[in-house]
C-alpha cells in the first residue's frame, strides 16, 4: 500500500489582488490534513472510497469531469500507464470542503502523489505543482496557483503567479486563529465580480491592487522582524481593500469585528470571501478567549494553528 497526504492552507494576505499579478502571503495549516491509501486491487477497476463525501464507485462510473475522478484520468494520461491498473484508492480529508482551506488541492496532492508513487511514476515537487494546478483550472477558474503551491511545498510562501516559487522562513512562530463563517460561496465567483470591477475602472482597481501588494511586502518583512502589531495593522488595512472590493460580507466583519473587540492584533478576511474564513492575528496566550469570541459571534469552526 502507498500512503501520502497533504495539509490544509490559509491566505494571510494578498487574495484576490495576487490574480492580478500582485504577491500574496499564504501558509500551510497541518491541523488540518488530506490523506490517500493506495493499494492494488483483487477486483477489476479502480475503485475509490471517499467516505467522507459518501462517495464509493468505479471510476469509469464517475462523471470525467468529477474532481476526483478528474485527478486519476489526467494521472494516468500523463503518466501514460498502458493498461489500467487495479487498484483500491482511499481518500480521507479532515479539511472541511469548499471553506477556503484548500481541501479541493490538498486532496489533488496526495493523490498524485500517492498515485506516483505506486504507479513507479517518481514526480518532482515542481511536477506535482504543475499537475495540481491544471486540476484546480479545470474546477476553479482562473486561480492564481497559491493554493496549489503552499499545498504542495507545504512551507510559507511569497507567492506571485507565474514566478518561480519563494518559500520564507519563519523564524518566530506567531499564532493564528482562523474561523470559519459556515457559508460556502464560490470562489469562482468572487474572482469574477472583481476582474468586472477592474474591467469597469482599471485606474482604479490597479491602484487598489497596488496598495495590497505593498500590504504584502510589509507583511512579509514584518514577519521577518517579528513585528506583531504592525502584521496586525497590515491584516486591518488589507481587510479595508478587500471590502472596497465587495468581497467582504456581514458574517466576515461581524467576526473580524469581534476578533479585535477580544484584543486579536488584527483580522482579516481569508480567501474568497463573501463567506468561508476570516483570520486573526493574536498573541498566543489570546487564543482562547479569541476562539471564544469568534464562536459567540457565529464563527461555525474555529482553528487555531501556530505559524511555523
Ligand atoms: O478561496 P480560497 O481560499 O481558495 O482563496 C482564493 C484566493 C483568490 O486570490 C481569491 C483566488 C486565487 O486563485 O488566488
């Protein structure tokens, strides 16, 4: 049997405006986990057992387009195996899907990777990466890439699409708390609304992409420098660009709101928006009564995860 699996990931800034050729700041989050079994077969097929999402079939019987039927298709064409193999193919995920953790791509990494390695088929990080992110075209749009990439490295990343990839160092941990408004609202969409925004008035919208990429690299050195209260401004200024625009939504600022009423260093939205996840910044002995505050302000799912 061949096992592989794949963390959960989180923005810390830069969405959307990193579509738009600006950086963007992204990290793993290991609380949270993709997982892939892949074992040879005593029946004829390929057959996947995807519990959580009650899903067990043969392949041939899931739509081609289907995300994971999808992945093992373009696998095995890429790979060029020449005649299907058996084989008995166990997803788990504790990562909640469509929530703005990167379940879709974390499931795509461990199973190629799990498929690579069972098939004799060895793939760099680079490939995998490359392959994950033609999967997250198929399903997403125009993404960026990030989620593929910081899924992929596993590492923090400064992300900017089409460049090569620079993991950073994170010398002193920090601690996050990311809570989840329970509303799932796609991606695709909130990209869509935005690219219309920036079609209406370019002038505009570049000068507000601009100010996020400056966000983000200051963020970045202020993660360099250990400097937590100016991380937790940039998350504030970053959150004010980000309703300007319109991916923002009541739930979000209602939990970001109270994340700085509970003495958070700053809160931001996370991803997408509209719905999914928004982020605190907090002192580590906070975590808690953040945590606490977030709930009582509606937060569906709270994580708290240390930035390593
Ligand atoms: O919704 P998420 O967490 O997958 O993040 C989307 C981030 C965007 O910048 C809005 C889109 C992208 O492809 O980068």
């Amino acid at each position: 049997m061949t096992k592989s699996s794949a963390p959960g990931k989180i923005i810390l800034f830069g969405e959307h405006a990193v579509v738009h050729g600006r950086p963007a700041l992204a990290v793993p989050v290991i609380q949270v986990h993709a997982g892939v079994d892949v074992s040879d077969s005593s029946r004829a097929g390929i057959w996947i057992d995807a519990s959580d999402i009650n899903l067990q079939a043969e392949l041939n019987t899931l739509p081609s387009d289907h995300p994971i039927a999808s992945v093992v298709h373009n696998f095995l064409f890429l790979s060029r195996v020449s005649s299907f193999p058996n084989l008995e193919i166990k997803i788990t995920s504790t990562i909640p899907v469509a929530s703005g953790l990167g379940s879709g791509a974390a499931v795509t990494v461990a199973l190629t990777r799990a498929l690579a390695s069972h098939l004799n088929y060895p793939m760099t990080d680079e490939e995998v990466n490359a392959f994950t992110y033609e999967i997250e075209k198929l399903h997403h749009g125009t993404p960026s890439g990030i989620d593929n990439t910081v899924i992929t490295y596993a590492k923090p990343v400064y992300f900017v699409k089409g460049r090569s990839i620079e993991v950073f160092k994170v010398e002193q941990p920090f601690t996050i708390v990311i809570a989840n408004t329970g509303i799932s609202a796609p991606t695709k969409e909130s990209v869509a609304d935005v690219r219309t925004l920036w079609e209406a008035d370019k002038v505009r919208w570049e000068t507000v992409f601009d100010e996020i990429g400056e966000i983000v690299d200051q963020a970045r050195k202020a993660i360099e420098s250990e400097q937590w209260e100016m991380l937790g401004d940039l998350m504030n200024q970053n959150h004010s660009l980000l309703q300007k625009m319109t991916v923002s939504s009541p739930e979000l600022d209602q939990l970001v709101e109270a994340a700085r009423n509970a003495r958070a260093l700053g809160a931001k939205l996370s991803g997408g928006g509209r719905g999914g996840n928004m982020i605190a910044l907090v002192e580590p002995e906070m975590a808690e009564s953040v945590s606490s505050s977030l709930r009582e302000a509606g937060a569906k799912n709270v994580i708290i995860t240390q930035v390593t």
